[in-house]
C-alpha cells in the first residue's frame, strides 16, 4: 500500500496520478483520489485496479482543486471490497476530511469492538475508519490535532496516515517508524510520499521523512512538528529495503539500490560459490545480483527476464496454467544459461515455489548446476504490519531446514544472508524490523501467530 499528499500546488489531483503511477509495485489490487476544490468540497474518484485503469483526463479533471490525498491498495490487503479502497472521506459537522493510511494497526479488532459497544457502525475493514472514528468519539471544541494525538495514542502496529480537511493535510507516522513517508517541496507547496521514487517523478525537492511518532501539519503557515508520542523507535521493516521499495527509492535515508549490492556483496562473502556467471530474479534481485558479480568476480549476465507487460495475475485454476504463468512473466535466456554453472540471486523465500519454478525453468534452459543464493535470512514468521509475506503454515523456511528447501526447490546449493549483514547493509542503520525473519516483533501483536494463521 502506499499514500500521497499534496498541499498548495494547482491541479494537485494529476500530480497524484503521477506519484501513484511511480508507486504503483506498491498495490494492484485498487487506488483512489480524493481532491479538496476552492469552495472546500471534496470530491472522489476510486475503483478496482491499476491507475492507468481507474483514472483518465475527464476523472482527473473533475477532481480539481490545490489539495489532495491518493492511495494504491496493495494485492494481499485483507478484503478487496469496493468499501476498502481508500481514501476513505467523512462528512462531520466540524468539517469533512479524508483518510488513507498505509500500514497495518495490529490492536484493531479490539477497538472496532469497543467503538461498536459504544455504537459505531462501520463500512468497510480499513484502519483509516478506525482512526476517523477515534478522532471523531469524543465531540470537542478543542482543535483537531488533540484528538489525532488522542487517537493515534490508542493505536498498535504500522501506520503512515495522511488526514485532509478542507485546508489543512496531517501527515502521522507510527512510533516504531514501520514504513517510510517522506516530505518533498514543490514550488510554494509540499507532497508527503510514501517513497521518494514518486517525489522525483512529481518534479519534487526531498525535504526529510516524517519521524516515527511524528505528525506532520501542512497547512497556510507552512509545515509543523508535534509528536503524538515519547516511546520512539527506529524499526523501518527490513524488506522494505530487500523487497518492496523501488532502487531510485531512498528509504530513511539510505537507498534501496545501494542497499541490495551491499547486501549482495556480503552474501558472497558469506556464501560463496563456484559457477560461471551471476544473475538475479527481475526486478528487486538485480541489484543484489550486481552487488554479488563484483565481489566475487564472476560476470553478472542477464540469464531471467521479465515480461514487463502482464499486468496482475489472473486465476490459474489448474498446474499446467499456472506454470505458464510463471512463464509469460519470467523467461529463462537460453543462449546465457545454456551449459553454464549459474548462481541465481533473488531477495527472498517465501513459499518456495516460485524458486522452484525458476529453478527449472534455468535447467530446461540448459543451466549445468543452479546455486540459489537468497539477499535475506531464511522468513519463519508471518508479518502483521500490512506486508503480505504470507501464513505461518506457507512459509517454507518454517516448515523444513536449508537442507530440505534446497531440495524441495531442486537447486545444487542454498544459502541465506545473516541477520547481521541484512541490517548492516543498510548505512549507517543500527536497528529495523526483522521480525519475519526472527519472529522479535517490535510491537505487542493482540493475537497469537497460530490464531493469525487461520
Ligand atoms: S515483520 Fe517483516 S515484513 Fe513485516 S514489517 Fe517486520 S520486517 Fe517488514
């Protein structure tokens, strides 16, 4: 999932078409823009599917106005009912305002509990209702941003929040710092981005990231701080950097590119192996790849491409279509791998079928041995902070050894990187969130990992 702001630029609806275009990896699953015009009313556009499907010139026209907040909803989000695509916005007697969030509150089912006691109804299962409810429970005279603190206080887990009324937008980061969000200037106005990619496509100067536990307010006076929070941490989530960001993307500072060929070095260092060329799993492996060719030498070739055209996946009911699918995404080039020793890079394990799949295809390919050398630690543990790493049950590295995964994906040799080097690739870094790989969750879960398993 991803969010984006906009204050004070005109037509600040196309600008959010362009930033979520840039942050589109982010979610496929659906998307939304809602603008604030010069009278003060907010309008809507959402649906089901990309930005290129959702929005055309007549849609963004209709959304006029110089605020705006949109939102790219991401494939493994829980429910992907129309209700759930944000932003979500709400009409109030003290104002109408919008929300969207990226993220996941761990404490939500118990709070929807207590709000319904107390007589809330909901419409859809989003975190960005919960916290519109919450702001909105206690009718005060006070200014607004006393009860986002009051509100936001009451929440668990990952949030990136952006909160728009008609002339002010709230930018809210969790305390642990789970996901990145990041501030950019453009002329006289601000952008709040979920990641830096979609500042330079906005033509966007970076200003800094929001802190964890910070609420950022952009309004006619500028920009000002306030914390709603004292018990900060610096947790970002590890495979924002392995996995989900883009390589232009800086990430808390450091950049995601840099990131990976570190990491891919260090697994060289680490795992070695005797092959002839290197290469990696399009797109997120690249760099990783790269990273791992020069330190050990050994050229780095592109023996896997990507099909940059297919879209999202559609329903493969039976094996054979869905080993074709895996085809019209990814191909093995014949003419690199064939009779060669290959070491393949990818950033993670999660099911294993994937890497099975790939595996085959490089030795229908004519690969002599496949060494597969993975850019993270083994993944035991289900994320609850809005990543879709999948099940207790899914994960392959918790259900069998090294040993055995390496079999069960049919490759010559399997190797991980450390927890060591995973953190320290990252600059500078002396913390993140390693709790898929570690189980060490930064927060308290409200829930067991065998209840979230079913
Ligand atoms: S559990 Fe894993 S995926 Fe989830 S926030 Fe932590 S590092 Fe990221």
């Amino acid at each position: 999932m991803s969010v984006l702001g906009v204050y004070g630029v005109k037509r600040a609806a196309s600008l959010i078409y362009y930033g979520l275009h840039a942050m589109q990896h982010r979610g496929q699953e659906g998307c939304g823009i809602v603008s604030v015009n010069e009278r003060g009313e907010m309008n809507r556009h959402r649906g089901k599917g990309l930005v290129s499907e959702i929005f055309n010139e007549q849609k963004i026209a209709e959304l006029d106005g110089e605020l705006a907040i949109g939102h790219v909803l991401y494939t493994g989000a829980a429910s992907r009912s129309m209700d759930n695509i944000q932003p979500l916005f709400f009409h109030h007697g003290s104002g109408d305002f919008a929300v969207a969030n990226n993220g996941n509150i761990v404490n939500a089912a118990k709070l929807r509990s207590w709000l319904e006691s107390k007589g809330s109804l909901f419409h859809s299962m989003t975190d960005s209702e919960l916290l519109a409810h919450l702001i909105k429970k206690e009718c005060s005279e006070e200014p607004r941003i006393y009860a986002i603190i009051e509100a936001l206080n009451l929440l668990e887990g990952a949030f990136a929040f952006l909160i728009m009324t008609k002339n002010r937008l709230y930018a809210c980061r969790d305390r642990h710092g789970l996901h990145p969000l990041s501030i950019g200037r453009i002329g006289e106005g601000y952008v709040v981005a979920s990641e830096s990619c979609a500042l330079d496509t906005m033509g966007a100067e970076f200003v800094r990231d929001v802190e964890p536990g910070e609420i950022v307010t952009i309004d006619h006076k500028g920009l000002r701080s306030s914390f709603y929070s004292q018990e900060r941490k610096c947790k970002m989530c590890a495979m924002e950097y392995i996995y989900f960001a883009r390589p232009d993307s800086d990430v808390d500072g450091c950049n995601v590119h840099a990131y990976r060929k570190e990491s891919g070095r260090r697994l060289f260092k680490e795992a070695p192996a005797d092959a002839d060329i290197v290469i990696g799993v399009p797109d997120s492996s690249l760099s990783a790849a790269q990273g791992y060719s020069e330190e050990s030498g050994m050229p780095y070739e592109m023996g896997l491409i990507k099909n940059k055209y297919v879209g999202r996946t559609f329903i493969q009911p039976s094996q054979d279509l869905r080993e074709k699918g895996v085809k019209m995404k990814l191909s093995a080039v014949r003419s690199i791998v064939n009779g060669k020793r290959v070491v393949m890079v990818d950033d993670s394990i999660v099911r294993g079928t994937t890497s099975r799949r790939i595996v085959n295809m490089l030795r229908e390919a004519g690969a002599t041995e496949v060494h597969v050398r993975i850019a993270s630690p083994t993944m035991t543990h289900p994320c609850f902070y809005g990543v879709d790493t999948s099940t207790l049950d899914e994960l392959l590295l918790a259900r069998m050894s090294v040993e055995e995964a390496c079999k069960a994906i049919g490759a010559d040799s399997l190797a991980f990187l450390s927890y060591d080097s995973t953190l320290k690739s990252a600059a500078g870094r002396t913390d993140m969130c390693l709790a898929c790989f570690d189980g060490n969750y930064p927060t308290a879960l409200f829930q067991s990992i065998e209840e979230a398993n079913k």
